[in-house]
C-alpha cells in the first residue's frame, strides 16, 4: 500500500522521469529510493505544495518512514 500511494505521486503534474527504486547494494541502509524530475523551479515547488503531495507526506510517509536522505540538484552546465 505504502509503494503504491508513491506511485500515485507520479500523477501530480510537473513530475517527469518519475522512478520507484529498490536498492541492491549494501552500500547504503535504504531500501528503496525516489526518483523524478521537474522542468522548472516552479514546477518542483507547485509540487511540493500540491495537495496530494502535502496529503502523503502527513498521512502516510510521516508514519511509515523512519530515516530518509533528500537530494535535490540541479544538471551542471
């Protein structure tokens, strides 16, 4: 249920390349990793405050995450 309400993010507009990862090495102590894109600032930041997004984050991954590691980078020029 957790995968699939991730899933359903996929679905927020401005998200692109949007990929649900499982983690195969022992490198790192996360199981899955998050992957999308957004074309703009603006897109990533309407994401953010969508209300899906704002709906999952207090909802579900508040409650079903324990630790995370946020990376948001921009493509160097």
């Amino acid at each position: 249920m957790f995968l699939d309400a991730i899933r359903a993010l996929s679905a927020i507009p401005g998200v692109e390349k949007f990929e649900l990862l499982k983690q195969t090495s022992r490198k790192n102590n996360y199981d899955y990793g998050l992957s999308m894109e957004f074309e703009t600032a603006k897109a990533y930041e309407d994401y953010n405050q969508h209300p899906d997004h704002v709906a999952f984050v207090g909802t579900i991954w508040i409650q079903e995450v324990s630790d995370f590691l946020e990376i948001d980078y921009e493509p160097l020029s």
